[in-house]
C-alpha cells in the first residue's frame, strides 16, 4: 500500500526526508492530518508512526503540539504509544468508529463502502426503536424543537450547511425525546452520521429526491404519540436514505 508520509508512518522506524509542510499548526489539525491519513489506509494499522522529533520537524510543528495530537488518536482508540516500541496503528476493530471526529476523517476521502452501509445497519436497529420511544415519551418542548428542525431544513434544503445542520437536530431531538441516557449518548454519533452519508450523497449530483416529507412524516407520528407508527416511519426514512446512497455510487 502506498505510504504517502513515511516519515509520520514508517513499518521499519526510518524517516524520510520529504517535506509535509512548515508552519506551525494547532494540535486539533495535526491529528486531523494523521486520522485522514489512518483512516483513508495511507497509514495502515501496524505501521509505526516517526520517531517524535522526526516527525515534529517533519510537519513543522513543536514536539509538543505533535504529542498532543497523537494523544487525541490515542483517546480516539487510532493508536497507542509504548516505551520503546513507540507509536503503532491500532487494528480496525479498536477504532473508536462513532466517534464524530473519526467519521469526518473517514467521510474527507473515499469512504469504505461497507463501512456506509454498516453505519445505516446501526441507523436501521438504533432510530426506529427510539423514535417509537420518542412517541411515548416526547413532551411539547421535544415536538417544538423537531418542528423548528423541520422549518430550517424546509428554508435551507440539506444542500447547504445549514439545512444538513438543522437534520442533526432533528434526530437529535428525536433521541432526547426518548428520555433515556444511553441513546442520548449516541446523538452525537447519529448526527455524525447523518451529516456524512447526506453529504457524501450530494460529491458528484444533487440528492435524488427530497427526503423531507419522509422527516414530516416521522414528526407526525412521534406528534400523535403513536409509536408503531413513528417506527415505520423512521424505518422507512433510513432505508430511503441508504437507497438514495447506494444509488450515489453507482
């Protein structure tokens, strides 16, 4: 596989000598730059990362800046650092996937085909049993923030930046909705995923259609405090999506 940075990522521990850049930079873009490069498999898992000063002088960055960054991959479950064997890619299966951070590093590049359609198997078991809770459950303020969700979506389309925004509010609203903190931790993820696979859908043509009605009708269940309904219509809502998608790809 190529190696396009050898001396960030070197298998055998030697640097090269080809610049990467100068300046210096905030830790957050550094890992950035080397969670695009894991994730996009130019730094596989295994591959030791440069020795710390090479790579620092590499980047054109301070060795501290760099350590910061690679404790970010490291929290993020991307690497980890031992004494003497230095800084090694962890396997896939430690990646921390959900993380909002690492879907944006998978979604820069070409994302893995089946890593999409993973994300709308946990979307399909996930939203659907939750919006039915959400129906039970949901209060006035809950139905008010789906609706304003709504409303901006309708006013910026999911085209723009602000329209794919006010999607992750939606959902967002809808596991909030459900009264139960352990979905709650997972809005985050689900709007991450929600932003990247819409916008993935729109690189090279428009979205095939216009999947707000199929939010509406999600709202109106939840809003009639139906939940067989609302879990219908979530269902149908992703399997939409993940058709619209693959469609994308062909």
């Amino acid at each position: 596989m190529k190696r396009s940075d050898p001396a960030i990522a070197n298998p055998e521990g030697r640097a090269s000598r080809k610049p990467l850049g100068t300046g210096r930079r905030h830790h957050g873009a550094i890992a950035q730059k080397l969670g695009i490069a894991i994730l996009s498999g130019e730094i596989a898992p295994g591959d030791v990362l440069g020795a710390e000063v090479i790579a620092a002088e590499t980047l054109g960055v301070s060795r501290t800046a760099y350590r910061e960054a690679v404790q970010v991959l490291i929290a993020k479950g991307l690497v980890e650092s031992r004494p003497k064997t230095g800084t090694r890619v962890l396997p896939r299966n430690r990646w921390n996937l959900l993380d909002p951070d690492v879907l944006a590093w998978a979604f820069a590049g070409d994302p893995d085909i089946a890593f999409i359609r993973s994300l709308f198997e946990l979307r399909a078991i996930v939203e659907p049993a939750a919006t039915a809770l959400a129906a039970e459950r949901r209060d006035s303020a809950d139905l008010k923030a789906m609706e304003h969700a709504l409303d901006a979506m309708r006013q910026h389309s999911l085209a723009s930046e602000a329209g794919r925004a006010a999607d992750r509010d939606f959902h967002d609203a809808i596991l909030r909705a459900t009264r139960n903190d352990a979905l709650v931790v997972l809005s985050s993820s689900i709007g991450a995923a929600v932003n990247w696979t819409t916008q993935f859908k729109q690189r090279s043509r428009a979205l095939p259609r216009n999947p707000i009605p199929d939010h509406r009708r999600v709202y109106e269940a939840i809003a009639a405090s139906d939940p067989e309904a609302a879990r219908t219509a979530m269902r149908v809502l992703v399997d939409l999506a993940l058709e619209d998608t693959q469609r994308s790809m062909e």
